[in-house]
C-alpha cells in the first residue's frame, strides 16, 4: 500500500509539474505575442521617423535654395547699390564743375 501512496503522490506531483508547465507556455506564448506587437508597433514608429527625416531633409534643401538665391539677390543689390553711389558721385562731381564753371562765367 505504501507504493501506491508513493504512485499516487507521484502521480499527482507530475499533474502538477504539466499544470504548471502549460500555464508557464501560456504565459511565454503571450509574451511572444506582445513582444511581437510591440516590434511591429516599434518597426511602425521608426518607418514614420524615417518618412518625417526625409521630409524635413526635402524642406531643409528646398530652403537652403532659397537662402542661396536670397543672397544672390542680395549680392545684385549690393552690386547695383555701389554702382549707382559711383554714378551718383560721378554726377555731383560733373555738376560741381559745372556749377563752378558758370560762376566763373557770369563773374566775367
């Protein structure tokens, strides 16, 4: 009898190990499956990164032409500006003389 009390208890200890162990492969199971969602969660965050880094790289460019013809632009205006200073410069000059000329006419 007392093996059968061994057999019993050995029995029961058994059912008791496979109870645990298919609640231990339920757990694990979920566990994959949420590791899982959340790679494909993470794999989404990342590719929507990736779309905004591009975007922001296509608006970066985009102002970075701007800037470059703003200063061209800018360069043309300086340009223009110190011309039209020399020219003006060149007609004070020419209308001093001028000036001086007809003083020096009239006081004759």
């Amino acid at each position: 009898e007392g093996t059968e009390d061994d057999m019993e208890a050995l029995l029961q200890f058994v059912g008791r190990l496979e109870s645990e162990l298919k609640m231990k492969e339920k757990v694990n199971s979920e566990l994959l499956n949420q590791k899982d969602k959340d790679m494909e969660e993470m794999q989404r965050h990342m590719r929507n990164l990736e779309e905004k880094l591009k975007l922001k790289e296509r608006e970066n460019g985009e102002l970075r032409q701007q800037v470059q013809a703003l200063q061209s632009d800018l360069d043309s205006a300086r340009t223009n500006l110190l011309s039209a200073r020399d020219d003006l410069e060149k007609a004070s000059g020419a209308l001093t003389a001028y000036q001086k000329k007809e003083a020096e006419d009239h006081s004759d």
